[in-house]
C-alpha cells in the first residue's frame, strides 16, 4: 500500500522506512520511498476507524493493497455489478469504479500515532 508523501504529511507522522524497498510506477518510472505512516480513516457507510499502514512514496493517490486488507481478516469482492470489502464483523464498505480504478471514499483521521 502506497499514499502520496506530499499530500499526507501534514496529516500522519513519517515513520522509519523499510530498508530495500523500492516502488515504480505503472510507467515504469521509480518512486520515493520516504519512509511508512499508520493512516486511520473512517469510510463512508462505515462506523468502526479502519486503520493501515501506507509506503509514503511519490504516487499521484493513495493505493491499498488487496493482500494487506484481507491479511488483516477482511475480504475483498469484485464483480462488474457489485464489489466492495467485507470486514470481520460483517460490515460492508462499497467500492465504485472511477476511470477504471475501485476506489472507496474515506475520510482521514489526522494525527493517528497507534500501530495499524
């Protein structure tokens, strides 16, 4: 998972970065890495505060990866009618599609300092 460095570090505080991890973009073109934040955010339809860790890298938008969301026990679901995330007690939270891309709206929870 990867979140624009810029556009974020006023709301979470840079952690140390993971030595040898490296990120590029789809075109190829090699990313910063600035180091980690624990992002907390409430998503919309939601009311438990969904928190993850995020690369703060150079990347145009925050991008959350499939594998982190269900390693922490939810499940993802997509299908050209319906996708969206099933948390662990049952709880939904829609995607829609936008230029191709799932994404879901959040609202960020400024200043989280816990571990995701």
């Amino acid at each position: 998972s990867v979140l624009p460095y810029e556009s974020m570090k006023d709301l979470f505080p840079l952690l140390p970065k993971q030595e040898g991890v490296r990120f590029c973009a789809a075109n190829g073109t090699e990313l910063r890495n600035y180091g980690q934040m624990n992002v907390a955010f409430k998503a919309q339809g939601r009311d438990g505060i969904n928190c993850m860790s995020f690369h703060a890298t150079d990347s145009k938008k925050p991008l959350a990866s499939v594998r982190a969301i269900v390693e922490k026990g939810s499940s993802v679901h997509f299908t050209p009618e319906d996708s969206y995330i099933l948390g662990l007690n049952g709880e939904r939270v829609n995607l829609q599609v936008e230029n191709g891309v799932y994404v879901m709206d959040v609202s960020y929870l400024k200043g989280f300092t816990r571990q995701a």
